[in-house]
C-alpha cells in the first residue's frame, strides 16, 4: 500500500453507501433534528416581526394601525398608485399580445392610466376594460389615418371612393387573437358595445380625448418635440478639412 492510500483494496465493496441527508456529516438523530428545525428558517436574536402585535393580549400598535388603514404619511395613495400601475401593466400586456404600433400602445396606456373605472359598474375589471379601451383607440386611429374621422372631407368623397375606403379599414374585431381574448375574459358582443359606450361618455366627461402615454396635451404644436431637435454640430477648427 502506497503513503497516499489510506484504506485497504475492495475494504469499501460491501459496505452500504447512504445519500440521505445529514448521512457523512452528522448523526441521524442530528440530522432529523436539524431537517426540523429548518422547516421555520433560521431565528437569530435580531429578527422581527412587522404588522403584528407582540402577543394575544396586546393591542395593535397604533403605527402599524394607521400603516394598515393607508393612514401614516407613508403609505397616503399607495392603494391608489398600485391600481394605476395594474392599469397599466395589463393594458401593456394586452398591447404586447396583440402586436399594436407604439402610438397605438401609449395611446391606450394614457387613456387607461388616467381613467375612472368607476362609471363601468359591475363590469369595470381592468381586463374587460382595456380590451375595450384598446379596441377604441386602435379602430379610432386607423380611421384617423385613412381620412375617416375628417367629416368635411368625407362628405366631399364620392360613394365609391368612401367604398374603397371603408374596405380598407380593419376593425379590431377582425383580429383572431383579439376575439380569443374577448372570449377568455367573458365579453360577448352586447357587453364589448355596452362598455364602448360607456367609455365613449368617460372620455368626454373625464376630458381624455387624446391622452397619451408620455406626451403632454399642452405642448404648443408649432415647436419642435425635443427629442426632434437636431444635436448641435462640432465647430471645427480653422484650417481643418
């Protein structure tokens, strides 16, 4: 035998060779002992425990109450911040899905972050809602584009013209995933119309016509957005080429 060997040849072939846990490092009361013990995590001195009292007898401090009831300066609006992000968040979700341009996008995640659900009813759950919202600002757009929505230049068109026009137009409603959507969410065609109305009414109450993600409504259109603006040339030195 060798200085590095430390066991005899074929000492090992029949002995049993255990994987469970704790097997080669501790015994197997230790082991049972500690697989216990860290079913509840490791406890050292310095934890605590935050937004309960610290035993049945005692009362709920009165921080933590008014933390809870969204009443300390620290937590004024939180339930309201989290239902925009929510309204937007799935709103994102749905435009992702349905492969909508960038302007279509922020187009319906202005229009839903900023709007009152309140007026919907029982019908006012943030999916049903954004579908519809999306379908209204995608039909609303592409018939901006197509000239559609210009009603003096519509009646100027003659019939065939507008025929063409309307041909060419591609409501939401054709799009398949779209309609795979409406369905998992519970909206049939009565219900998509009723809400379309009613977010109709809500645009023009709430004042959201045109809302957009990002962009301010107040801009004065006759100057350049910022991020148009050309950036400022290098002056090179005289004499350079």
């Amino acid at each position: 035998m060798s200085d590095g060997d430390f066991t005899e040849p074929g000492i090992l072939d029949h002995l049993e060779v255990s994987q469970r846990p704790g097997d080669g490092a501790l015994s197997r009361v230790d082991a049972v002992k500690d697989e216990r013990i860290r079913r509840w995590d490791v406890v050292t001195p310095s934890a605590t425990i935050i937004g309960r009292a610290r035993d049945p007898r005692h009362a709920l401090g009165e921080n933590l109450r008014r933390l809870h009831d969204e009443q300390h300066p620290a937590m004024q609006g939180h339930s309201a911040r989290m239902h925009r992000l929510d309204k937007a968040r799935i709103t994102h979700a749905f435009c992702n899905e349905l492969d909508l341009t960038p302007w279509e996008r922020d187009r319906a995640l202005g229009l839903m972050t900023e709007l009152d659900l309140t007026a919907f009813g029982s019908q006012r759950a943030i999916t049903k809602v954004a579908l519809v919202a999306i379908r209204y600002v995608v039909d609303e757009e592409r018939k901006r584009r197509l000239g559609l929505t210009d009603t003096e230049w519509v009646q100027d068109q003659p019939p065939d013209r507008l025929e063409s026009l309307y041909d060419e137009f591609e409501s939401m409603t054709d799009d398949g995933r779209y309609r795979e959507l409406i369905d998992e969410f519970g909206l049939d065609t009565t219900s998509v119309n009723r809400l379309t109305r009613t977010l109709r009414e809500q645009v023009d109450d709430q004042g959201l016509e045109g809302a957009v993600l990002g962009r301010s409504p107040y801009r004065d259109p006759s100057l350049p957005a910022i991020r148009e603006r050309p950036s400022p040339s290098v002056e090179q030195p005289a004499g350079s080429d």
